[in-house]
C-alpha cells in the first residue's frame, strides 16, 4: 500500500503537460506537488463525475493528454464511465483510481464493497486493453514511465491509505490555489491554459 505522497510524488515529477483533473480526496495533497495551470479541481456538484469530466476534455481535445485522479468511491457511483471511456476511443487519457476504501472528505465511511471490489477486472471488463494495478510503490515507480507514454485510454488502480481530508470548498481565499476562483473562473482558466500551452501528444 502507498502513502498518498509516494503515489502523487513520482508522478508529479514525471508529468509535462499533460492537464490533471483531480477528484475530491486527492484536491488539496495534489496541490501540494503541483502549481500548473493544467490542474483542474473537481469537486464541484454531484459526487463522482470526474472522470466524465476528464473524458470530456480528453475528446475536445485529442491533441492533449489528460490524467485523472478519481477515487475508488466517485469511481463506484458511475461505473459506466469505464464503458463509455473505451466507447469513446479516447486515446490520451489516463484514469487513475485511488483505493483507499473511504469516502475521505466526508469522514472516511467506508466505501461498499473496499478491499473486495477489483476495479482493475472491471475496467478489463470494460474493454480497457492496458489495465494496472499497484499495490507496492517500487514496482508503481517503475512502471509509471511506460504508463505516462502509453497510448490509452489506460486505467490504472492504487491501493494508498486512507486520509484525514476535510471538505472541500471552492471560492474560500484559505483553500489551495485551484479550488480559490468560483467553478466558472477555474474553467475558463484551464481553457485559456489550453489554448496557450503546446500539446502535449501528437494527434494520430
């Protein structure tokens, strides 16, 4: 099992451009690897959508990679997300699913089903043809590399501890940098990021 560090860590250091979406638990420990304007919080209205979110910049924007950080429990309430993923043909995109088996912003209740559901076999399931799972962090970091450069989509779930994050709240001058403009300031700022910043893959 990883440390939300070791897991955020190499792959803050490995990242270039890609645009990272972040879910809920991962908002704030994200924020402490990463200051990029390609990072996008979100943690805004109904619970689990954000891998439809970064599936839906992933297709806008097919000459950019995009990586998302979902927890296991946003990941367990749309489920069909991983379907439409692999529907999609979205090849720039890297879904990440964080098992820490709690839904940690809300007081760490307990996931149904942590520990026993393999997100790894449903997203094969689904039809992901390049599925990862990691639950020890010398092999993680040596794979990442390989997963970062893969074409996708590309699933892959890690087993980390559970945390002691709070609730979110977008807008309050205290919280960490990409979660302090309103929903609408943040996506407009990511659009303009996007229209600024070189791609980041080359478009088939």
């Amino acid at each position: 099992m990883l440390t939300k560090h070791q897991f955020l860590e190499p792959l803050s250091r490995l990242r270039t451009n890609e645009v990272v979406v972040t879910s809920m638990g991962m908002v704030r420990p994200w924020a402490k690897h990463s200051s990029s304007d390609l990072d996008f919080a979100s943690a805004d209205s109904a619970m689990g959508h954000t891998a439809d979110f970064a599936l839906g910049i992933a297709l806008a924007r097919p000459d950019r990679k995009v990586i998302c950080l979902n927890g296991d429990g946003s990941m367990l309430m749309t489920l069909g997300t991983l379907v439409s993923i692999v529907a999609s043909g979205a090849y720039n995109l890297i879904l990440f699913v964080i098992e820490n088996h709690t839904y940690e912003i809300t007081g760490n209740q307990p996931v149904p089903g942590g520990g026993q559901v393999d997100f790894a076999a449903m997203a094969k399931a689904a039809g992901f043809e390049r599925v990862h799972h990691f639950d020890d962090v010398t092999e993680y970091e040596s794979c990442l590399p390989v997963i970062l450069s893969a074409e996708g989509p590309v699933f892959v779930s890690v087993e980390t501890e559970a945390g002691s994050e709070g609730p979110l709240s977008r807008g309050n001058p205290d919280e960490v940098a990409y979660l302090r403009p309103s929903l609408a300031e943040s996506a407009r700022a990511l659009r303009e990021a996007l229209q600024e910043t070189a791609p980041g893959i080359d478009t088939p």
